[in-house]
C-alpha cells in the first residue's frame, strides 16, 4: 500500500485521539503520557466529492474511494535521541513513514499534564524537531568518517558522497532540518533519499486547538508562521471534537452537527486531503460497471504505472489508455458526449496521468 503518513508530537498532544478521529481504530488514549508505544496503523479512506459527482453521470454498482495510511506513533521527549522515553525505538518508527504529521498541542486544559508543566507550542516543536535532527546527524557523522577514509583512498564516489554528507551535517548543524537541501546531480539526489533522515520526511503541522471558533488563536498562529517560514503546511482541529464527529455515523445527522457548529469540511478532512498531498499523491479514476473508483498514483506517474495499480497485467500487457478528464466529464454529463465532442484521447506508455483523469485501460495477458 505504502504512502503513510505518520502522527509525530511530544507524548499526551492529542495523537490517538486524532489517529482515532481518523480511523475509528479505537486506539487507547489516555490522560497521561506514553500511553501509546506500538504504533496504531490504520488505513484512512481519502475522501473525494469527485466520486458522488461521478455517480451522477456514470451508473455503476457501487463507488470506492482510495485510502492512505496513517500510523500513530509513541510520544518523544527531550532527549529521545539519546534513548530517552524509550526515544530510539520511537524514532526508528518515524522512520519507516513517508511524510509526518506533527501533531502540536494548542488547547488549554488544566487536567490534561503537559510533559513540560507549560503550553508553548513553538517550543514543543523545537524539541521534536532538534530530537529529529540530532538522530539525523548521528547517522551522518557515522557515515562521514567512513566516507572520508575512502575518498582519501581515491574512490571518487565516496569523494561525491562525502560531499553530500557534508552539506547535509553543515545544515543540521545550523538546526535545520535535511530537507531543505537541494542537489542537482541525479546520483546525489537518490544517494540523498537513500539516507531516508528523518528531517528528510515531508512535514505538515496539525494545530490541535482548543474549540473551533479559535481558527487563529495565538497558539495555531506561532505554528503556522514558523511552519511558513520552513515551507510547510498547518492544518488547525480540534481532537476532541473530530472524535465527536465521527462517532456520528449517519452521514445526514453528521452534516447537521457541522452545520450547527458552523463548520463545512471537517478538520480531519482538510488533515487528510493535505497528508495526501504532502506524500506527492495524485487521483485518478475508473468508472462503469461494478464500480466507480478512485485509485492512489505517486503525481507524475505515467500510464503503465497507473494501469499496474489496478493489476500487474494491466501494467505488464498495457497497450493503450482511453482518457478522458473529470471536467469533461462534468460540461458533458456523460461518456458518449465525452466522445462525440471529441474529447476523449487515445494515450500511450509515455502519457502523464494527471489528477483527475479518468482511464480505460487496453492491454493484452
Ligand atoms: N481538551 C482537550 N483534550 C484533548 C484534546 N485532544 C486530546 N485530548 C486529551 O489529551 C489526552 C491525551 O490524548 P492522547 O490522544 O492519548 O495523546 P497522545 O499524543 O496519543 O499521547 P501519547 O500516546 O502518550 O504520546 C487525553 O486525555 C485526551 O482526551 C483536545 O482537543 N482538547
Ligand atoms: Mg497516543
């Protein structure tokens, strides 16, 4: 399944709760901290609005969304680095997702303890991040001193690795994180993943605030503009209530509760949608028949690939993909007026599937 997206924090932030929110796992969450230690996975349907209009213009039996995965790992402290906390198997646990979601603790409740007896949000997030760049810096100075031998000894690949190493430990030393680096020979930049740091991980800040009218409060408002100064995105929720929510199983009385309380999408939508592009994910759809579906491709992915998901044949015996787009789709209201305006194509191996698209797949097995 792969594209997972991990709930990282300081322990008693709000992860399960959300993590719970999200998947109705009924992972245990607790007044106090590390009540998490084994990581909860669970698998998320992505929710898309472009399945129901879909279903308007093509009859099909049933409509599946695609799903992500999200895994709600243990809490970090100060020094889980150095194996605080239980810290180096937390962070080798981190290092198994794709991107985080950094669960950040904005409510105010006197009965819910602070691991640090204070709320400051901006510090919460130095903390993790600085145990982060620690653990990265650690594997990289490991790395460097045996890089170092042999790029004396004339290997030019380790000279060029050694390179990467360096200006990678020259940025975790000033306390930024690994992912702000750039290269621009091919051969460093998969070198560079193949180090999977953890400050390599896409990052995007969830603000678990205090109630829902407190969009902008001072403690969301330092996330966001320190997650803007690093090029990340901030989600804003509210833990608690998202658990509410979705305890509301028909969708009907649901959308009155959100009504009510005056809000149109959900937090934990707006969490999904932004894991899902923080992973570099893109939708694309197959439609009729048994099933209208949305189906999960890494952005920029090509036809073949697209097909594969589906099935290994598909990808193996591909010949042709008819496509068209969603939009067509919409201005026409149906595939045979999709193909008398001439807007359904005939695409081949090399054709960039973009989001949004809708395919039927030729192949030979
Ligand atoms: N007031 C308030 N309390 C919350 C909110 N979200 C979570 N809590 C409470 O905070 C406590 C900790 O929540 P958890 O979800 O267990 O926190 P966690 O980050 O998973 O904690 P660890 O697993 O120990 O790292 C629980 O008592 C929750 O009920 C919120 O939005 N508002
Ligand atoms: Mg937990």
């Amino acid at each position: 399944m792969g594209f997972t997206c991990g709930l990282v924090g300081l322990p008693n932030v709000g992860k399960s709760t959300i993590f719970n929110a999200l998947t109705q796992a009924g992972a245990e969450s607790g007044n106090y901290a590390f009540t998490t230690i084994d990581p909860n996975v669970g698998v998320v349907d992505v929710p898309d609005p472009r399945l129901d209009t879909i279903e308007e213009f093509v009859a099909a039996k049933k409509k599946v969304p695609t799903s992500m995965q999200f895994v709600d790992i243990a809490g970090l402290v100060k020094g889980a680095s150095k194996g605080e906390g239980l810290g180096n198997q937390f962070l080798a646990n981190i290092r198994e997702v794709d991107a985080i979601a950094h669960v950040v603790r904005c409510f105010d409740d006197d009965n819910i303890p602070h691991v640090m007896d204070r709320i400051d949000p901006a510090e919460d997030v130095d903390i993790i991040n600085t145990e982060l760049q620690i653990c990265d810096l650690e594997s990289l100075e490991k790395r460097q001193i045996k890089l170092a031998k042999l790029a004396r000894s004339g290997d030019k690949e380790a000279k060029q690795q050694a390179a990467v190493i360096d200006q990678l430990v020259a940025t975790l030393s000033e306390g930024k994180p690994a992912r702000i680096c750039q290269f621009d020979r091919g051969d460093d930049q998969i070198f560079f993943k193949s180090l999977n740091l953890l400050t390599a991980k896409p990052v995007l800040y969830v603000c678990n605030i205090q109630d829902s009218d407190e969009t902008e409060g001072a403690h969301a408002q330092a996330i966001r503009s320190l997650a803007k100064a690093e090029g990340a995105e901030t989600v804003t929720l509210v833990g608690k209530l998202e658990n509410e929510i979705m305890e509301i199983t028909d969708p009907e009385e649901r959308k009155i509760f959100l009504e009510e309380m005056g809000l149109e999408e959900t937090g934990l939508n707006r969490m999904i949608h932004a894991g899902y592009q923080l992973l570099g994910l893109a939708t694309f759809f197959t439609v009729g028949d048994k099933e209208n579906r949305a189906w999960t491709i890494k952005q920029n992915s090509k036809a073949p690939q697209a097909a594969g998901k589906i099935h290994t044949d598909f990808e193996k015996g591909f010949i042709r993909a008819e496509v068209f787009h969603f939009d067509d789709l919409v201005e026409y209201k149906s595939e045979q007026a999709v193909k008398e305006a001439g807007k359904m194509r005939l695409e081949g191996k090399e054709y960039v599937v973009k989001d949004g698209d809708i395919l039927h797949f030729r192949f030979n097995v």
